[in-house]
C-alpha cells in the first residue's frame, strides 16, 4: 500500500494562499519504499513501538529522526 498525499494550502495573512504540511501519517509499521507518493518532508509515525519511531521522506527515501 503506498501512501499518496500532497502538500495542500490554506488562506494566508499576508498572501493569498500559503502551503501547508500534511499532518503525520500515523500507522503500525515503518514506510517502505513504495510509500513514495508523499510530498517531500512528510513525517510518517510507527506506534507500534517503544518509543515511537519518527521518519521523514526526502524525496527519493525514508529516514529515520
């Protein structure tokens, strides 16, 4: 399963439309490779562990914070 989202935007104060992170995905696994159509700098959190392991996509693969 790979996940798919994007970068979405919200009305901003100073400019007419700003972007916006999409929240965490929050799963019970660490991402693979095939979870690569996310918008760069998307965090992914894997609850199944103690403490939890936090990654981040950098456009071409998933590390570790």
């Amino acid at each position: 399963m790979a996940a798919k989202t994007k970068v979405g935007f919200a009305l901003g104060q100073s400019a007419p439309f700003i972007a916006v992170q999409p929240p965490p995905i929050i799963a019970k696994r660490d991402p693979t490779e095939a979870d690569n159509q996310v918008a760069i700098g998307q965090l992914w959190l894997n609850n199944t562990e103690s403490p939890f392991v936090l990654s981040i996509w950098d456009g071409e693969t998933w590390g570790a914070i």
